[in-house]
C-alpha cells in the first residue's frame, strides 16, 4: 500500500472466476457444471468418456455437455 492511497481504491476481493463443480468422474475424464448451468467433460480416454456419455444418458439426460 502506497502512503496517501485509500483502501477503497484496493478491490478487497479477487475477481470472481467460476471455476465449475465437479459432478462425477470416470477414470480420468471429469464431468464439469457451471454456475451458468453449462457442463463440460474434460479429459479422460475413450474408454473413460465412452462411460461417462453412457451414465450422462442414463441418469442426466437432459444435460447438454461440451467437449472440453
């Protein structure tokens, strides 16, 4: 802090950054949700996100997944 700076010219709070929840995981591809509603499957083999689409199928149908 600088002398003759006010603290309310400091943000006192980083700025926000949704970094998602995880909702489930297979192997090593991850099922990502955002505060925005959007999912995404990130990583994982073939194997791995072949099941994950198979569960996403079956018990979250309604999600509209992105690769990432």
């Amino acid at each position: 802090m600088n002398p003759g700076t006010n603290f309310a010219d400091e943000p006192f709070f980083p700025p926000f950054r949704d970094e998602g929840e995880l909702v489930a995981s297979w192997g090593e591809a991850q099922l990502i949700k955002y505060l925005d509603g959007k999912t995404e499957l990130r990583g994982g083999s073939k194997e791995d996100r072949l099941a994950a689409h198979e569960w996403i199928s079956l018990f979250w149908h309604e999600a509209v997944v992105g690769e990432g």
